[in-house]
C-alpha cells in the first residue's frame, strides 16, 4: 500500500509504504505464517493489515486521512492493537493472523478514533481534576473513552471487533462523552473480561514501556496532527447527511479550538469557583481529625463539593446569531472547567426579561429565547434564585445593559462579545447613549479579541 489520502501531511505520505517498523524488531515484509506457529516468531502480516485499513477508508471515506496518518508498529507485547499520542498504531502479529480482515478495519477505525477526539489529553486533564490515580483508573477511561466512539461507529460496512466494550453493554445511555460514562460506572464483575483491554497512551494519556516515545522514530509533530484532525473535519462537515452524531459534534469543536480569549475564560471561571469557601461545606463521610481528642464523638471536616455555576446569555437584538452559536460553545467549554460535570451547570437566557433556568443536558439542545431589549439584572436575578445557589455567575453578553447595583453574594465573571467604537451602541431616545461598563467586582474576559 502506498500514498495516503489527499490532503495529508507530506511527512506522513512516505510512512505507509508497505513496510512496517518495530520497537522490538527490525523493518520486515510481510511472510507467510504457519497457522500453529508461536506468537515469538511470528511476523505481522502487512498485507493483511493494510488491506484492513483500505476497507475502512472505503466505509468511512471522512477517516481516510487519519488512517494512512498512522504508522504501524509491530510488537508482540500488545494485547490486540494500541495508538500513542504521536501517532504511531503498535500492531499485535498474533492478532492480526486470528482476526478477519472486516474486524481488523473496525478496529483500525477505533484506535484512531482515541486520537483524534484527544482522548489522551482529555484523560490527563480529567485525572488531574478529579485526582484520579492509579492503573484501575486508567484502565477505566480507557472503557469510558471506548464507550464514547462505540456507541455508534460500527455498521453501514464496518464490521463491529469481537468484544469491543459499548454503553449499551454497561447499561448505560448513549451519545454521551468519555467524561460523563467515567462517572456512571465502576470496575466490577461486570468488566471482568475488560482486564487485557489497553489501547495505549493515545487512549488513557499514560506511556507505556513497549511505546517508543516522543523522541522515537515515525511521530507525528504537534503541527502535523493538528493537520490531520483540521483535514477530516473538513471531510465531516462536507458531508453532514453520511456521519454519525458524535463525529459531527466532534467536527464542529475542532473547527472552534481553544483560542488564548477562552483559556483566559476557563481560567477565570476556575479560579471563581475555586475561591475561598466556593464549594465548601462540612461533611460526616469523612470525620475531621479532630475526633481522635474527643472519645465517642465524630466531627465534620470541610470538604470542597463540586462548584456550581449559571450561565447567563444575553438573547438581545443586539447580539448576533453568530454569537449566540458562540455562547453555546463557551457553555462547553465552561462546563469542562468545572470538571464535565454538566448537572453543575445551569443557564439562563436574558434579554429585558430572564427566561426559565435550564439545567444543562447538551448546549445545542438550551432553546435562546429573546430578541428585545437588555436588561440583565433581571438575568441576575434568575441566576441567583437558583437552588441550589451557584457558586459562580458567568455572563456571555456585548455589555449593553444595565448592571446589578450590588456585588452578588458569589464570584462573577464577564464575557463580552467585541463591539467596534461608540457608534455600534445606540439609544433612540438618547443619541449620546454609551452603556455601562462592567462593575469592578467582576471579572471581565474579551471574547474573541
């Protein structure tokens, strides 16, 4: 097999030429195997392999640049098939000779799933929120992040892996992300036959031994890979009627990445609602200290809950629709720095009346009622008599409105769409109109500046 699809990097197009490396071999063709021959000395059938990948670029034309983006590896140490963050698929020769072709092409398709939907950065950054340590908890963002591509990857010509792991099979709901599968279930009986799953650092974030590294030979460069996920979301977005929910989902944020105005975003919204006593209160489940100087009595200890926070969208006719598309994707994003937990996450749309306060499910599904005028103290009004309170207000708005007179009682942050000079804000009655500057007592983030 040579070449890969148009549109992909050059450095990757000199990768797929038949060939196939190892970390504990030297490069070898494809040879004949005997079918009872030790997993020691057999050597990965190539040709088996690639004609795997060309069947499922066939199936899924939109992932064709992704598929010859990889680079094979083989290694008898994996389990089945594995991918590292760099792009690199490490190939089990065992598994290829006992697995049909039409499988293989599934699990082609599953592996470089993990990379791009960044499976490996989001299981650090859900680690580190939730202080999640330990092998069993890799191994259960590894099920939580299978769970999340294989809710609806397979059929329409792609053959489902034999023992492949899907919510339905947790009896758990589909079309949700790695993040929220991640606290719907636990290692149990259950999972027991899940114990040799490993799909490699490009899965759960953490490198292994038989992985070659980032200094290692055949890794795609940080540019490259942005390259390739730009690539097939384009392909995505080119054909909406022919992909599945989930990968037009993922299509539409990786045409949004994260620009420098929403990291200052997500930064603010994590710092207000890791401020003192934001998410604090006393708790049995864990007795304070203490309890050991006072025999027979057990003490609370403050423990930190997880933050709430409400958003709220300004729905004038000042704003664009454009901007409103804007808002749901900061809601997201506001969602993912409070640690993905969208039952935390209320909003509430506001133009010169404040509309129900809904608890958010999914952005795209929050209806944004409005058109008039702005007033958004009544928007402050409905974020605060939310119960339970939030720890936290976030205002998506182009600040022309009224403001609240006094600082409510927990953290506010402000993102204001950009407005070009005095002229784009009006008055009828008042030709001189300017609106008020957001209050001292919040914190203000320039959105798309």
């Amino acid at each position: 097999m040579t070449g890969a699809a148009q549109g992909a990097p050059d450095r990757t197009r000199t990768r797929t030429t038949g060939t196939v490396s190892g970390p504990d071999e030297p490069p070898t063709r494809s040879v004949p195997n005997t079918p009872d021959a030790p997993d020691a000395t057999r050597v990965l059938d190539a040709e088996k392999l690639f004609a795997a990948r060309l069947h499922a670029a066939r199936v899924r034309p939109y992932l064709a640049t992704a598929l010859f983006a990889l680079h094979p590896v083989a290694s008898r140490r994996v389990p089945t098939m594995a991918v590292d963050r760099y792009w690199r698929c490490y190939v089990s020769p065992a598994f290829v000779d006992r697995t049909p072709v039409e499988e293989l092409a599934g699990v082609w398709v599953h592996e470089v799933s993990h990379l791009l939907r960044d499976h490996h950065g989001r299981s650090d950054r859900v680690a580190r929120e939730r202080g999640l340590t330990g092998p069993g908890e890799r191994l259960r963002m590894n099920i939580a992040a299978d769970c999340e591509i294989n809710d609806d990857a397979f059929g329409d010509g792609l053959v489902r892996p034999e023992g492949a792991v899907d919510p339905v099979s947790l009896g758990l709901p589909e079309g949700e992300l790695m993040e929220d599968y991640l606290r719907q279930f636990r290692l149990g009986p259950l999972l027991g036959d899940a114990a040799w799953l490993d799909c490699g650092s490009g899965a759960d974030g953490v490198e292994r031994e038989w992985e070659l590294g980032p200094e290692g030979a055949h890794g795609l460069s940080e540019q490259e890979r942005d390259a390739v996920r730009f690539r097939v979301a384009q392909g995505i977005t080119g054909r909406p009627g022919s992909t599945p929910a989930g990968w037009r989902r993922w299509a539409e944020e990786a045409f949004h990445p994260p620009q420098p105005w929403r990291q200052l975003l997500g930064a603010a919204v994590r710092s207000a609602v890791a401020g003192s006593g934001a998410g604090e209160d006393y708790s049995h489940s864990r007795p304070s200290r203490r309890s050991a100087g006072l025999p027979g009595v057990v003490l609370p200890s403050l423990r930190r809950r997880p933050p709430r926070v409400c958003v709220i969208i300004d729905t004038s006719l000042s704003v664009s629709d454009a901007e409103l598309g804007s808002a749901l994707l900061e809601v997201t994003a506001i969602s993912r720095a409070v640690g993905g937990r969208r039952d935390l996450v209320t909003v509430v749309p506001c133009d010169a009346a404040a509309r129900i306060a809904h608890p958010l499910c999914r952005a795209e599904g929050i209806p944004l009622v409005g058109g008039g005028g702005t007033d958004l103290r009544t928007g402050f009004a409905r974020a605060l008599a939310v119960r339970p309170a939030p720890d936290a207000v976030v205002v998506l708005t182009d600040g022309q409105t009224p403001w609240p007179g006094t600082r409510p009682p927990c953290r506010t942050v402000v993102g204001l769409f950009p407005r070009q000079g005095a002229g784009s804000s009006w008055n009828e009655d008042d030709p001189d109109y300017q609106p008020d500057a957001p209050p001292a007592w919040a914190t203000v983030v320039s959105i798309g500046s």
